[in-house]
C-alpha cells in the first residue's frame, strides 16, 4: 500500500477526492508552514494497534521461556552495544525490554521503548569507560552525611 502525496490547498478545496485517495492508502498532507499531516483509515490504525500489542505480547512469551543467554545472543545482534553490560544486567536489559515493548505496544507510543533503550545504551556506554564506571559507582569524596526526608510543605 502505497502512501500518496497531497498538498493541504488540494485537502482544502476537494476532500471527497482525498477521502478517496485515504480508501486506497494513506495520504501524506503536506502542509508550507507545518509538519506534514498523516490522514489514515481508522480500520487501518486499528489493526495496526491490535497487531503490534499482539506481536509485544507473543515476543514477551517467547523471551519468558528461553534461556536469559539465548535471548541476550539475540538482542546482541540487534543491540550490539548490549555485550559490554555485565551478565546480570544483560539479563535485566531484556526483561526491560520486553515490558517496554509491550507498553509501548498497547499504548501505542513508542518513546516507551526508545526511552528504554536510550537509557540501557547510556548504562553500557558508562561499562564501556572503566574510569568513568569507577568515578560512578566509588564513594564520593565529600559525604554530606544522610539526605533528610522530604518535608511536608
């Protein structure tokens, strides 16, 4: 299906014809002083929701019942940047990224699991620097001694 291109004035001044075009494809409404618009079929988006929040749940299952290592080998050839986390945290990545996929999937935003991954990519970037790692997880130079709890205002 392929999506077609029309200008907002063409929108404008004959939508049955864009509504028609909508029936066959999506229609890419470009605008001059704004993004373009996307107009889409609802029956459209629908599935497309149902199928992704199908897919997010059929990947959870399928990672739940392989071997942590297995799946990591797999992610690492999607992620390659996944090898420099430790064992334990490879593991944890995984879980992440399942739940992450899922949300994203039933919410239909998608920041969820690229949220996830920027953040798991910045956690190996930190094991990939030893020094950097070190000055992270080593004490602190200067304690200031216990953080008070939050007071009621």
């Amino acid at each position: 299906m392929a999506t077609t291109e029309v200008q907002w004035s063409e929108l404008q001044r004959d939508p049955k014809s864009v509504a028609a075009l909508a029936d066959e494809g999506d229609v890419r409404v470009r605008r001059r002083d704004g993004a373009a618009l996307l107009l889409t079929r609802e029956d459209r988006a629908n599935s497309a929701s149902e199928g992704s929040v199908a897919a997010a749940r059929a990947l959870r299952n399928v990672l739940a019942h392989l071997p942590p290592d297995v799946v990591a080998m797999a992610l690492l050839e999607e992620f390659p940047w996944v090898d420099v986390l430790p064992e334990a945290e490879q593991a944890q990545f995984v879980r992440d990224f399942a739940r992450a996929f899922q949300a994203s999937a039933e919410l239909g935003q998608w920041s969820v699991l690229a949220q996830t991954i920027t953040e798991w990519r910045s956690t190996a970037a930190i094991h990939a620097d030893p020094a950097l790692a070190g000055k992270l997880t080593g004490p602190i130079e200067e304690d200031f001694g216990p953080v008070p709890a939050p007071a009621d205002i």
